[in-house]
C-alpha cells in the first residue's frame, strides 16, 4: 500500500528527495539566469511528487480507479506551464529549453511520486549533466550553435553590442 502518512520516514524521505531533484536543477537554471530557477523547480517537482503519490493512494483504497489519469492529468497541467515561458521574440522562439526543463521536472517528481527515489536522483543528475554538457559543445564547436540560434531570413538583422567587436553600427 502506497506511504502518504506524515508520521512515517518513507513520507519524508520522497518530499526531500523531490527537493534535492528539483534543486540541483533549479540551481543550474538560476546560475545560468534562465527562467524556473531554483524556487519554481523544487515547487514543480514537489508538486508533481504529491499529486502523483496522491494518485497512487487513491488508486489503492479505489479498486476502479486509474493511476494513470492522474499522471495525465499533471502532465497536462505541466504542459500550460511550460507554455508560458515559451516566448515569440522578432521572429524566433525562445525558452523552449525552459519548457522542456519544467516537463522533465515534472517527469522526475512523478517517478519519485511513484516510489523510484534513486531513479529520480539519478534523472535529475542527467538532466543537469545535459543542460551543461550540451552548452560545453555548442561553445566548443560554434557549427553546432549555427542551426539553433539563426536570424530569420524575411527579417532584418539586428546586432546586438556584444556581436559587433568594432564598436561600429
């Protein structure tokens, strides 16, 4: 039978692991100064891992009821989240990376709702080792930045001051 009982360890043991995850990704987001920094990330994460424990101790004491939907159902709820931080900015997208943050840190408060506390360790340390390891390769090979960070063709280009070393307009 699912654990949703605040007198037990195991209760507190996923609420702080559901911290730690969503921590150690806030932290990375925030150092870099990128939307859902360490506040908004532990809040998904815990969230997520209430609602889907939440789900797991509904389903035990209702025999027709479906874990799933609840999954569902945050995913849902995650998806207009991620939502708002995906902004249109002459022409090109911005913040996608944000929301696909704020979906896995749903994905990890959902494993550790579920019970799989080191798996969501485990997840967390990956996502961060992404974010990180991928930044590490665009800026070492600048033909990988090329495809991502493009100027719209119908749009006139704009410099921004640190593109311009001359100091010329």
């Amino acid at each position: 039978m699912p654990v949703f009982d605040p007198y037990t360890p195991i209760f507190w043991q996923r609420i702080a692991v559901a911290i730690i995850c969503g921590g150690i990704i806030g932290l990375e987001r925030q150092l870099r100064g990128k939307p859902a920094g360490i506040r908004t990330s532990i809040l998904i994460c815990l969230g997520t891992e209430v609602f889907v424990a939440l789900g797991a101790l509904i389903t035990a004491d209702i025999a027709t009821a479906d874990p799933s939907r609840v999954v569902g159902q945050v995913v849902t709820g995650i998806g207009f989240l991620g939502a708002g931080v995906i902004m249109a900015k002459e022409g090109l997208l911005q913040g996608v990376t944000s929301a696909a943050v704020i979906w896995m840190l749903a994905a990890i408060g959902s494993v550790v709702g579920l019970g799989h506390e080191h798996a969501g360790v485990v997840l967390a340390v990956l996502t961060v080792g992404v974010l990180t390891g991928v930044e590490l390769l665009e800026t070492s090979f600048l033909l990988l930045r090329e495809g991502v960070h493009v100027h719209p063709p119908h749009l006139p280009f704009k410099r921004r001051r640190d593109d311009n070393p001359d100091g010329q307009e």
